[in-house]
C-alpha cells in the first residue's frame, strides 16, 4: 500500500513539475498576411483622367462576399480657380455626392454605376481590410460643346494692347 502512495504521489509530482510554454509573437510584431492580388479596380484603369461623359462604370474584384465602399465627391468651383487635374481643389472643397456599399458576387467581382458631375469628381474606393489603403480615382467631366466653343472662337484682342508691344 505504501508503494502505491508513494508512486502516486511521485507521478502528481512530476505532473505538476512540468512547466507550460507559451510560443506567441507579440502584438506589434503580428503582420496579416493579405493578398493584395485578390483586392483589385479593373475600372476606370487609370487613377486620374478627363472626359465628357456624366456615368461612369466602376468594377472590381474583391473575395465573395466582400463589402466595398464607395464614396464619390464633387466640386463647385465657387472660388473661380478654374479646377483641372493640375489644379485640385483642397480636401474642404469637396462635397460627398454619394456613398455606395457594394457586395462582391459568388465570381469575386463587383461594379456599381455612378452619376458624375461637371468638374472635379474623387471616387474613393475602399476594400475595408487592414493593410489595404484605400484607392482614389479623380474624374475631370467637362462640357465638349463649351470646349469646342473656346477652340474655334478665339480671344477678340483690341489695337490698344497691341500699341505698347510695337514701340
């Protein structure tokens, strides 16, 4: 009897003994590894071009089920500063026009079809996962009549400015 005592008590012992480790990286040092190649904007390809038309297709691909968010803003040049895409307006100078949730289908794509304005249009087009940036599309949406307008017409110039040039 004493026998089986003393190796119980020999065996809890040895159980109790034995210590515990803990392999886990520290939180700063945890990096979610993301395939950037399954989050993409197939349209427009470009992140910043003019046109003169007013609907504009955006489409993608993101994993099945994947919320995405689109934000789109406008200007009003009210400042008269003549915004182009050389010229952008400020962060203050934009209105949210729209803001769109769009859900990736069973293939992994999504598209949505946004209304533009004359002007400077930011589309913001977010995946919502961590350690992807959101993408920024500028859109440039001028009137083609007015433009051919300033094309053919040219400016009128009085012989008055042309007298200093002569002298």
């Amino acid at each position: 009897m004493w026998k089986r005592i003393i190796a119980s008590m020999i065996i809890a012992f040895n159980i109790m003994s034995i210590s515990t480790f803990a392999y886990a990286a520290p939180e700063a040092s945890k990096s979610v590894n993301i395939d950037q190649s399954k989050y993409e904007i197939l349209n427009p390809k470009k992140s910043s071009f003019s046109t003169t038309d007013k609907v504009i297709l955006i489409s993608g691909k993101a994993p099945t089920g994947t919320q995405v968010n689109i934000d789109m803003y406008g200007t009003t040049d009210l400042t008269k500063t003549n915004f182009n895409l050389e010229v952008l307006p400020e962060e203050e100078d934009y209105i949210e026009l729209a803001s769109e949730v769009v859900t990736s289908g069973n293939m992994g794509f999504f598209q949505k079809q946004m209304d533009l304005v004359l002007g400077i249009n930011k589309i913001v087009v977010d995946f919502n996962v961590e350690g992807l940036s959101p993408n920024e599309i500028i859109i440039y949406v001028y009137d083609k009549s007015k433009a051919e307008i300033n094309l053919v017409k040219p400016k009128e110039t009085k012989l008055i400015e042309f007298i200093p040039l002569l002298k």
